[in-house]
C-alpha cells in the first residue's frame, strides 16, 4: 500500500513537471511568433543594409523579369 502510494505520488510529480517543460517550451516557440505579429511589415531595408532601395534608378532588365514572375505584390 504505501509502495503504491509513492508511486501515484511519484507519476503525479513527473507528469507536473513533463506538463510544465511542454509549457515552456511552448510559450518559448510562441513568443517569437507574437514578436513577430506585433512589428509591422518591413516597407525598406533598414539604413546602412547592403540591399539598399533605389527609386532613382530604373529596374534592370532581370528586375523586371522578376518583378513580372512575381505578379502583384500586396
């Protein structure tokens, strides 16, 4: 009896602890997505990054190759 008893003790203990690392793990996984939602869409890259926009410049014939197999971006 008492044998039983520490091991309902014991499943209950490991079950809590297994349900708590599930739920860590799951609010780690879902803070980057929440992070994310938060920030509006990137309009330009941020100053300084090699990718610079240049609306002086006309698209190149490739860009707009590309810019056509892409279709309308939203």
């Amino acid at each position: 009896m008492a044998f039983a008893r520490r091991m309902r003790r014991f499943t209950r203990a490991l079950v809590a602890e297994v349900w708590r690392s599930l739920v860590a793990v799951g609010a780690v996984q879902l803070a980057g997505e929440t992070a994310r939602a938060d920030n509006p869409l990137v309009q330009a890259p941020p100053p300084g990054h090699p990718e610079r926009l240049r609306p002086d410049l006309p698209l190149t014939a490739l860009e707009r190759a590309l810019l056509k197999d892409f279709g309308p971006v939203a």
